[in-house]
C-alpha cells in the first residue's frame, strides 16, 4: 500500500473519544522550554541567545507575531521550566492553548488550569484532518493507514524525518522558534508518502 499524507484519505469514526473540530486558524507548538537556561546547549536554534531572558522574549515575540488572540494553539509539551510562573507566560501568549503534557512539565501540571485543557494525549480533527497529539513520535497510530497525521514534540529536531510516516515535530526548534500552522503541516504533510509498519494498510 502506497497513500499520500491526506486527509482526503481519512475514514471517519474510529477514535476513542470525541474528536473537537475546529474553524479558526488553528496553531501547533512545543518545546517552548520558558525559564530553561541550560536548553540552549541542547537546541542549535537557541545557542546564539546570550540569557534565557533574550531567549524568553523571542519566543513570546515570534509567537504573538505568528498567532491572533481567537486562534487555537496546542502546545505538545514541555511548556517551561523549574519553578518559572506558567501563568506569567500564559498572560503574555496570544490564543486559546491547550497543553498535552511533556517530561518536563511538572509547573505546568501544578498550573493546569490556567490551560484551555490539558491532557497526556489527544485526538483531534482540524479541517477534516484526524491528528494524534502526544508528546513523544510515534511510529503507528490511530488511523495511520487512512491518512492520519501524528505530532509531536520532545526531540528538538533532532529525530530524522521519516517521509513513509505521517509524523511531524512541531517543537520550536524545527520552526523558527515559533508555532507552525495546520496549512504549512498539511503542506509538508501533502509530500510524505505513507507506507505501513505492521499490518494496519496492508493488502
């Protein structure tokens, strides 16, 4: 079996639990990393900002820049650091942001109500697209053999593309330090082709 990345290829039903849709732009992110030093020895995005305050700035710069205040956002995890005010941020960030925890977001869990929701794991339609949310990539999921997308966080950039998996790091190291929109994902998405794992599409 050999299907492109789309949602023209999606079947409905089958998730486990009501998938929310959604008509305004919608926005995925991660990795974001407020109030962590020492993150930018680890992202070659980062290594260039001389204090975790430039670093701060810059990311609620380019977030604001990118997301109007009635867009969605969802943020894959590992929002801030340490002992950082998730609120302090959250009062500065443009759009209504839904979190899907990471390992690092132990504030964050302490300030979950301050999230439009906060979950480990979410399932999704954007514009008819099913979308898997999860911290950590995937190498199946839901609906994967109809064309669903799976996004993720947590490894910086640092995990190779696979152009047969309909898988994306949305962290903000792979975007220019800011969200990425579902349009430029389906975009890239629209050049994989998916090609199965495990039985689930073959024939």
């Amino acid at each position: 079996s050999s299907d492109v990345c789309s949602s023209d290829l999606v079947g409905e039903g089958g998730y486990h639990q009501p998938v929310p849709s959604y008509a305004m732009s919608v926005y995925f992110t991660g990795d974001t990393h407020f109030g962590h030093a020492n993150i930018r020895k680890w992202s070659e995005a980062r290594k260039a900002f001389q204090t975790v305050e430039d670093m701060d700035e810059t990311l609620i710069r380019n977030w604001n820049q990118t997301v109007l205040p009635e867009d969605t956002v969802w943020h894959l995890g590992d929002f801030s650091w340490g002992r950082v005010s998730v609120a302090s941020y959250l009062r500065r960030l443009n759009g209504t942001i839904h979190l899907i925890f990471g390992n690092h977001d132990k504030p964050a869990r302490q300030s979950a109500h301050l999230f439009a929701s906060a979950a480990e794991y979410r399932e999704v339609k954007v514009e008819g697209q099913l979308i898997t949310l999860c911290h950590y990539a995937m190498l199946t999921f839901n609906k994967s053999h109809y064309g669903a997308w799976q996004l993720h966080g947590h490894s910086h950039g640092n995990l190779p593309d696979d152009p047969n998996i309909c898988r994306l790091d949305v962290g903000v190291d792979c975007w220019d330090l800011k969200p990425v929109s579902f349009a430029l994902l389906n975009s890239r998405m629209s050049l994989k082709t998916f090609k199965p794992l495990d039985h689930h599409g073959r024939k």
